[in-house]
C-alpha cells in the first residue's frame, strides 16, 4: 500500500515567540529537538520522546508536533493499532490509530491540538485510511483542565469532529467500561467497502444466542 507522507508546517505568534505546527517529521529532526518537562501524561519527557522518535520511523507512523525555540510542546501521533488490541485484529493496511495527544499546560489555550490534527489530514495523504482513536477518560488530565469528565468529553469531540471524525458505536469492552469513552472514526474517501465492512467486524465482535 502506497503510504504517502507529505509534510505540511504552519506558525502561529504567542507573546513574540513564534510556535511551529509542522509534521509528519522524521526520526532525525526529532532527536534534535527536547520534549517539554510538562509533556508527562504517558510516561516521563525523556521516555516520550524516545518513543515518539521510534513511532516516526514506522512505515506507517506518523509524528505532528508543535515546536517552540527547539522544544517540542505538543504532539499527535499515528500508527498501526497495538498487537495486543482488537482493533489489530485482521492485520487492516488501510487502519491506522490516532494514538496520542498531547500539550504542555502552558500552551493548552491555543488550539494547538485541532491545529496539529488538522494539518496531519493535509493534502488528502490519509484519504486510503479508516483513522480512529479510542478515548478513554482515565488518560483525561481532568485535574489540570478544571474539567468534569463529561465537559471533557465534549471537548475532546469537538477537537476529532474539527479533522472529520464522528462518535462510531463499538461493543469493545473497555470502551464500554464507562460512558464517556467513545470511539471515534474518519473514513477516507477512498478506502473501499471492503475495508469499512472488516472495521464494522472487528467494532462488533458480541454472538448472542437466542
């Protein structure tokens, strides 16, 4: 499958420094940079930005960032789904996750994440995907957003609704653990029905006997 990655950059002014929204960036010009202390959600700055580093040397991986005078304080990544998780199931070409993101507190009120995800869509590169994300509302900062789970929630939707995602329904058991997680799905304009019919299997895996 032919996967293109073509990288797009944007600016953005905040208080005389000039922040930059570019991607998907390669594994090289990733070790150049440093991750902001408050980039932790996951794991520590250090052991994120290895990881980030090896998401984007994956074929299929993907690596948006938000860069302020060499430090990275926000990302989006994309890959393929975990081995360990349903939605590997099938071994789908055409299924890529929208695996994390993240941005440092400091800089949380400028609309970086709808800006990276958006740029991340650029050019019609991931038209020949199904892309998702799974939200799960214990990897919520709720303390540090001053939000209640459901506010959260709302948020997080707009922010996917802003790249084309809609709320897919799912009988995955995790997703359904609590009722604010949700799936959220974009189907490019040129994956074929095939693909969507082996995504709605993989969504619905429940057999009720009657």
């Amino acid at each position: 499958m032919d996967i293109k990655k073509i990288y797009s950059s944007e600016t953005l002014e905040r208080n005389g420094d000039i922040l930059l929204i570019e991607g998907p960036v390669t594994p090289d010009y990733l070790r150049t940079l440093t991750m902001h202390e408050g980039l932790n959600a996951f794991r520590r700055p250090i052991e994120q930005h290895e990881a980030l580093i090896e998401i984007a040397g994956l074929p299929e991986g993907r690596m948006i960032v938000t860069v302020a005078g060499g430090v990275i304080v926000g990302y989006v990544t994309f890959h393929y789904p975990d081995e360990m998780e349903r939605w590997s199931q099938g071994n789908m070409v055409d299924l890529i996750e929208l695996g994390a993101i993240e941005v440092a507190k400091p800089f949380r009120s400028l609309g970086l994440g709808k800006r990276m995800i958006r740029l991340a869509f650029r050019e019609e590169q991931l038209e020949n995907f199904i892309v998702f994300t799974t939200e799960y509302y214990w990897h919520w900062d709720l303390e540090g957003a001053k939000m209640n789970v459901w506010d959260y929630r709302k948020m997080m939707e707009k922010l996917m609704e802003s790249a084309g995602m809609v709320w897919f329904a799912t009988d995955d058991p995790e997703i359904c653990s609590h009722p604010a997680n949700c799936l959220m799905v974009r189907v490019g304009k040129k994956v074929p029905l095939a693909s969507v019919e082996q995504f709605d299997r993989i969504r619905f895996q429940q057999r009720f006997m009657y």
